[in-house]
C-alpha cells in the first residue's frame, strides 16, 4: 500500500459525495 509505505503523518481518502477527514483545519490547507 502506497500509503502505508510513504509514512505521511496523515493521508486524504476522498471519495465524490463524502466529505473527507484530515488532521487540519480547512483554513490550514490553504489550498483553496
């Protein structure tokens, strides 16, 4: 598992129509 073998401290599973859980806050992400 990709995941799993990178050892990122969090990782993002996003699936269309769920919301996705993180360990940041929205305003964190700074992405939008």
């Amino acid at each position: 598992n990709v995941v799993l073998e990178s050892k990122i401290p969090y990782a993002v599973t996003h699936y269309p129509g769920h919301m996705f859980v993180i360990d940041k806050l929205v305003e964190e992400l700074a992405i939008f």
